[in-house]
C-alpha cells in the first residue's frame, strides 16, 4: 500500500489533470490567454496580437467554439476578451451570451485580431497573447500546460516570469509514476480518497446523453444508437461503449455547451478515460467501490503516459486515453497487474503512429477506433493473450514499451508534426 504522503501528492495530481472543461481545450486555452491579458491591461483591448505553437494553431483550426456556432481561435480570441474570466480556467466562456457573440463578430470584422505562428519555439504548447488599448499594453502567455502561465507583463513592468525564477501559474508538481505505482494506487488507496473521480462519470455520461438528444458534429454516437447501427453492430456492451464515447465527443468538437471532464488537457482524453469503464461497469452490475479503482485506474494510466509524452504531439491523444481505458476494463473483469501489463502493450502494438492532424468533429471516430481497441485489448489480455517483446516496439518491461510509444509521439514524429500542419494549412478552398 502506497504511503499516506505520497497518495496526497497522487490524488493532488489527479485532481490538477482531471478537470472540467467547456469546449476544444486548444482554442479554449488561447481564450483564457486572452481574458488573462484583458485583465492585467484592465479594459477591453483595440488590437490584440496571437503568436501560438504550430501544435495549438493545428488543434484550434476546425473546432466549434461552444456556444458560437463558429468554427476557429478568432471568436475564441474575441470572445476572451469580452467576456472571458482567468478565474473559470478552462470554463473561461462559460459567461457567453448571444449578445456576446454578436459583439464578438464585430469585433472580429473590425480586423481587431492578428493570429500568427510562434517561430523558433521548442514548446509545442505555447500561446502568447499582446492586448493595446488608450497607448497601454499587457501580455500573457501560457507555456507547457493548457492552464499554466509563464509570464505576466503590463507597459513594460514584469508581473510573472517563470523563467526568471518565478514559479508559473497552474503549473503542476512532478509525481514520479511507474504503471506498478499507477495501479498500486488505484487498487489499494482508501476508496473514500477516490470517491471524487465519480465526477467524471456525471459529467461525461451527461455530455454523451445530451448528444443523443440533438445532431452534432458527424453524429457517431447517434448512428450507432439508430436502426442501422443496432442490425449492424448489434445491441451489446460493446456497441453501448463506442456509442457513450463517441456521442460525448461529438457534442464537445460540435461547440456544444456542455461541460466535460477532462484529462492532461484534453476533453477527448477525459472521455476516452471515463465513458468505456462506466459503461462496462453499469451493464455488468459492477458495485461503486470498483467503479471508482478502475476510473482511478484509467484516468492515473493517462496521466502517467502523457507524462513522458506531453501535453501536445503528433500522436492521436486517443491512444493514451485508450490505453487508459483497457487496463480500468481488466479490473473490471476481475484481471490483475500482469493482465493490465498485457492490456497496455496490446494497444500499443497496435495503435502506435495514429496521428493528430487536429481537433475537430471527426475526432469521434477515432476515439470509436480507440476505445474499440480497448476492449479487445483487454479482452485478449484476460485470455493471457499478449504481444511479445519480438513484435515491434514492445519490451518485456510496460514501462519501456510505454516508453517506446512516448518517445516515437514526442521526438519521432516531429516531422510528421510540421507536415500535417502544412497541409492543413494550404487547402483549396
């Protein structure tokens, strides 16, 4: 069992990534960048300036902005300025009216907002924001985390800097992970010091089921609820999971405003993490206690592979939270350390180099993909089915085979990265 010390650090760290959030979190960081600005200049700004990473520019392209029915960071940026509040974080549009969007339109048609790339940066998350008004100027930026601010300036005078030895805003303290020490954890903290993870099940199943009641995005989830999807995919557990988790999404990619629980950043990750593990324990009349280890088990799973990740890469954050996933569905049927082992390497063989090319609607369907492999990863793993260490990336070790993975997402894929970037960038209209 985990010390009482280092289980406070743990669910401290659960409790920093695991958060609610209201629409992409991309575009919605560059708001809350923007609100933090409009606040230090302490009126709303003429012009402002956007210089974003290539990451957060590819990930803010083709979202819905909730509540907007707009697509894209210019009414992001608008609307951050106008109504946006640094306090709510990543719920930092939650005050968004009608009324605000009208004035977030002109404020967008009077040519008010400069976005741009951020050159010669090394951070993939990285959003600096410059406000102008009545001859004053502030500027924001947030660096490293969706919700982390690095530096804080107004006409000149330095309120925040990180890298000068200042401690960031929303940054985080590190908590040294092992999949072992992930799943210790899980299974043997004291489950009243886990009852708040059930919050994710509210949030998320919420999201998902308001996606049923309504048309958003591609309608996944919804297709697979209606009369061809049923003969096609059946009415099963595992039809009900994709389902869950691809509804959630598209609400979320659409713009709805709806709240969902998110991890290390992502809403998807959030959704990806929780709807597999809730449905499977509700269908198969799992009691709480185990539903909290393995929501425990798969949001700790994610947070520990983003680590040696990063916030933002060229791989598909679906197969972190994925992976997430399968080993909260080997606890639920009853498997062990050496089955979750198994569960992760299974998807890591197999979906390893499922690239990001952005946040958008479409997003659904790979998280469909995602938590599809879930599921059969870890029913492969309950059967003692397991890809060996001759195959591929995969090491006897899960954590240097998680580390294979990280590392081809975090350094291999840069290029793919800048490509995918630049085609996104020189469509024909």
């Amino acid at each position: 069992m985990i010390a009482q010390e280092e289980r406070k650090r743990i669910i401290d760290l659960i409790n920093r990534e695991v958060v609610p959030a209201i629409g992409c979190t991309e575009p919605i960081a560059v708001a809350l960048c923007v609100a933090r600005a409009t606040e230090t200049l302490g009126r709303t700004p003429e012009k402002i300036a956007a210089r974003l990473s290539a990451n957060i520019l590819k990930n803010a392209m083709g979202v819905g902005i909730p509540g907007t029915g707009m697509i894209g960071l210019p009414i992001a940026i608008a609307l951050g300025a106008l109504v946006g509040r640094s306090e709510y974080k990543l719920e930092v549009l939650r005050d968004a009216t009608p009324e605000a969007v009208e004035r977030g339109r002109r404020y967008i048609d009077e040519k008010r907002i400069a976005i741009s790339l951020k050159e010669h940066i090394e951070e993939k998350l990285y959003i600096e924001i410059e406000a102008e008004a009545d001859g004053h100027r502030a500027t924001a930026v947030i660096a490293g985390g969706h919700t982390s601010f690095v530096y804080i300036a107004r006409d000149g005078e330095v309120l925040l800097d990180a890298a000068a030895g200042g401690k960031s805003e929303g940054g985080s303290e590190a908590v040294e992970l092992t999949l072992r020490k992930v799943w210790d954890f899980a299974t043997t903290a004291p489950v009243e010091e886990l009852r708040f993870i059930l919050e994710t099940r509210r949030l998320n199943k919420a999201a998902a089921e308001r996606s049923f009641e309504d048309n958003f995005g591609h309608c996944v989830g919804k297709t697979m609820r209606c009369e061809a999807g049923l003969r096609t995919m059946g009415d099963s557990v595992f039809s009900h999971i994709l389902a869950y988790t691809s509804a959630a999404c598209d609400a979320r990619m659409a713009g709805a405003m709806i709240p969902v629980m998110s991890n290390s950043g992502s809403g998807n990750q959030g959704i990806a993490a929780t709807m597999p593990v809730v449905v499977y324990a509700e269908e198969t009349g799992a009691d709480e206690e185990r539903l909290i280890r393995a929501l425990t088990l798969s949001h700790l799973t994610v947070i520990y592979i983003k680590q040696s990740l990063g916030r933002l890469s060229a791989l598909c954050g679906c197969v972190v939270a994925a992976s997430g996933s399968s080993c909260g569905l080997v606890y639920l049927m009853g498997g062990g350390f050496d089955e979750v082992a198994a569960a992760v390497k299974n998807m890591i063989a197999t979906l390893t180099g499922m690239l990001c090319d952005g946040a958008k609607p479409s997003c659904a369907m790979k998280l469909m993909s995602g938590v599809s492999t879930a599921v059969i990863s870890a029913m492969l793993a309950m059967e003692h089915r397991c890809v060996t260490a001759v195959e591929g990336i995969i090491d006897n070790d899960v954590d240097r085979s998680i580390h294979n993975l990280t590392r081809i997402g975090r350094d291999g894929m840069n290029e793919t990265d800048r490509l995918v970037l630049d085609i996104m960038t020189h469509k024909c209209d």
